[in-house]
C-alpha cells in the first residue's frame, strides 16, 4: 500500500528553491524517510545515488572515497576526491542538477557527515542526507556545516495523511469548519479520529490496520517501535544506567501529562523525582537531562513554552512535555491507570499540539514551539496560545472545554488580550458566537485559520 505524504510536496519545492544547499531530512526511525526519498529520487531526477552508511554501500562508498583520496608525498594532492569516490561508487554519476545524491544513516560516519560543507559548495548535484539517530552528530569529531544545510521534518503521519488510506482526505479538506455540512460528514471524521488517536500514524501500524482493523495488534505494534527505539538507542549512551533510563523517563512523562493539570508547575523538578530517587545515587540529573535531549533529538517527545500572563514576549521554554505520535502518547497514558475520559482529555491536546508545531515550523505562529499561556490575574491557564505571524493577531486554543472550563480563555479575551478564541470539541459540529469566538470539531484542529 503506497501512502501519500506531505512531505513530498516540500521535497518538490525544495528543488525548485535550488538554493545550493544539502538538505538534510530530520525525523523518528520508521516514519518513511527512506522510502520518501528514494520515492522522490527516481521521480525526479535522471540518475539517482543512494548511500547507506549503515550497510554495505556505505562501507564500498568509503573504499572508494579512500582511493580517490591516496596521496604520496611529493606528488600533487588530488583536486576532486569526493567527485572521483562517486565515480569509482557509480559510474552512472554525473555531477549536475539532473543528479541527486542520497546518504542514508549518515550519523554513522564522521568522515562523510564532514563532507556536507564540501558537498554543498563544490557540487552542481542536488544532496540529500537523513538519519534516524543524528544525536551521534554532537560528539566531537563532527563538524557542524553551519549554513550549508536545508532542514525539513518529517513526521509520523498526520491525520489528513491518515484520512487518505482510507480515501476520505477530499472530505476532511472540504467539510465546513462551522457546521455547515452534514452531520454524518462529521461523525465519519470522528470515528476516524477515534481511532487515529490511539494508533498514530507509524506507517507500518497505519497500513496494518487498514488492512485488518485489529487494534489490538496495531498497539503490539506500537509497543514493538518504541522498545526497538530504546534498543537502538543504547547504542549511544556510554553509562549502563543512561540506558535503562528511557522506560522510566517515558512513564514519568505520561504521569506530568496527568498531574501537570493538577497543579504542578515545576515540570523538569517533578519529572526527576519520578524518573529516579535522588538519594539512591544511581541517577543524576545530567543524565536525566541527557536522556530528555536525546528523546527530542529523535523526535519521539517535544516541548511546549509558557506564555507568562499571555504575553509573547514573557516565554518560558520547555515548560511542557508531549509526544510526537498519538500512538505513542495512548501506549502510555493508558499505563498510567488514570479513567479514559482523562486519557481521552490529554489525548485531545495532544492532539493539538502537533498541529501547532507544523504551523510554527511553517512559520504561521510564533516562538519555536507551541504556547500555553497563564492568566495571572485569575491564576488560571489557556491550553494554547498562538501569535500570528500572519496577521499579528492573537489566538486561543482551548480543547475539550466546556464553558466553565474556559473561563480564563473568555477572561483573556475580555481583557483584549486574546483578539480570537477557537474552542475545539469532540462533540460538536462548530459554530460562531459574536465576532471572535469560534467552536470547531476537534479533529479539525489542523485546518485553523491564523489570519483574521
């Protein structure tokens, strides 16, 4: 089953842009970077150079790139010895832009990740590097190429992606915001949502469920993805106890998604207490603080920052933790024992979150991350907080609110702090009250408007 990704689009522009750069394609192992590339290689391009340092290419590649790069003293020092590896690796190789060069896993090797800067300033071809892990690429025989690299993400699929398995992506896409389309239209949304939140978007448990509808089996799945992450990773943590951290970490941060809404206000303090016992000696907080930057690192968790009294010039980063597939986030806040309805709740925001971090990435809103905002007047909070960079305009989020429960948001709003409030429901066809205040379908958050 071929699954249409997002991603492919950004790929497109990203030739046209032709900004002489390498690319580099950030995300979590086994969301389909592989295959969307190599998807986009043959579909684009004459001749296409795929390099796996982790496999056996990679290993002929740098056979090659040391023959090209002999030298015996007192003779001339060879002029273009990355050109020469590609030819001696691929005699197809032509370096222009009918070309592009792909390096898979390129965290495994510090000589080829130290190539980028030549790659991107001595080559006519189009260069594409990715890795699961690039973690390994702060360690000091790599050298960051500042400035000569292009950045994307990619996710684990989005539920417009997840939509079109199921061929409904046309109907998400036209269904109107605000109740004007039929009712069974935006059941049918739900349902899907339903179960989107639980499963997430791992492409291989999306294709599976498609093809069994057995959520069950997708939860073994999910299971599976994140023990072979914690597997994998211990690859790169010297210290035996950093190893053993991340079950703890990923528990503890499901726990804080719970009691964050009952009061907690110092995240980072509490997601120690409950990550190790400070008295026992074995954990530190440095390892603590090495294993979270790692999750984020491999984009298997993301933070959001605190608008202090809903100002967007008062944020305080990493003041909330959350995951970056909805799958994830189900496998462990069900762990937790808490009742579903709180699940559900927190599951919701999660939800939301995500899309807002695409419209930051997009550069639609504000900050590097998500917000959430505090009242400090009536000591209250907003789920989320968005300062348009569209319109200049500022938005708030509330999801899974009931009147009383966005109190502060209408407070803010009142206060002229807030010009626009989207309440999100899981129950509700949406609508508009007065000028300002817009209640959508949760599983429509991802179609916000930032622009009045």
């Amino acid at each position: 089953m071929e699954l249409r990704r997002n991603i492919y689009d950004k790929l497109i522009e990203w030739k046209k842009q032709n900004t002489g750069h390498v690319l580099e394609l950030q995300g979590a192992r086994q969301v389909g970077k592989t295959y969307i590339l190599k998807k986009f290689g043959k579909e684009n391009f004459r001749n296409m150079i795929y390099i796996n340092m982790a496999e056996k290419s990679g290993k002929d590649f740098l056979r090659c790139y040391e023959i090209a790069s002999e030298w015996e003293p007192g003779n001339p020092r060879p002029e273009s010895p990355l050109h020469e590896a590609f030819k001696l690796y691929n005699q197809t190789f032509t370096d222009d832009e009918n070309t592009v060069v792909i390096i898979d896993e390129i965290q495994e090797s510090a000589e080829v990740y130290n190539q980028i800067r030549p790659l991107a300033r001595e080559f006519k071809a189009y260069v594409i590097v990715t890795g699961s892990y690039l973690g390994r690429t702060v360690e000091r025989e790599f050298f960051l190429p500042a400035g000569d690299m292009d950045h994307l993400t990619m996710e684990t699929l989005t539920f417009d992606e997840f939509l079109d398995v199921f061929g409904e992506r046309e109907l998400y896409e036209k269904i109107d915001l605000f109740g004007g389309s039929d009712s069974d239209d935006y059941k049918k949304l739900m349902d899907y949502y339903e179960v989107y939140q639980k499963i997430g978007g791992y492409p291989a448990v999306v294709v599976s469920y498609a093809e069994e509808k057995d959520l069950n089996k997708c939860y073994e799945m999910v299971r599976r993805l994140i023990e072979i992450f914690t597997n994998e990773s211990k690859r790169y943590f010297t210290d035996i106890i950093d190893m053993n951290m991340f079950q703890k970490l990923f528990n503890a941060i499901a726990l804080l998604m719970i009691q964050e809404k009952q009061g907690v206000r110092d995240l980072t303090a509490e997601l120690s207490k409950i990550a190790y016992q400070e008295d026992s000696g074995r954990m530190t907080k440095k390892m603590l603080n090495h294993a979270i930057s790692w999750l984020q690192e491999s984009h298997i968790i993301g933070y959001a920052s605190k608008a202090v009294d809903c100002d967007y010039k008062q944020i305080k980063d990493n003041s909330r933790y959350y995951f970056l597939d909805m799958g994830v986030a189900y496998h462990f806040l069900s762990r937790t024992g808490a009742p579903y309805e709180t699940i559900k709740g927190l599951l919701a925001e999660n939800f939301v979150y995500l899309t807002l971090r695409r419209r930051v990435e997009n550069a639609e809103i504000a900050g590097i991350a998500p917000w959430f905002a505090s009242d400090e007047k009536t000591k209250g909070e907003l789920d989320f907080y968005a300062r348009s960079l569209l319109d200049y305009k500022n938005y708030g989020i509330e999801v899974k609110s009931t009147d009383a429960a966005a109190k502060t948001a209408r407070k803010l709003l009142d206060n002229k702090k807030l010009d626009y409030l989207y309440l999100l429901k899981g129950d509700t066809k949406g609508g508009i009250a007065g000028d300002n205040i817009f209640t959508m379908p949760l599983c429509l958050a991802d179609r916000i408007s930032f622009k009045a």
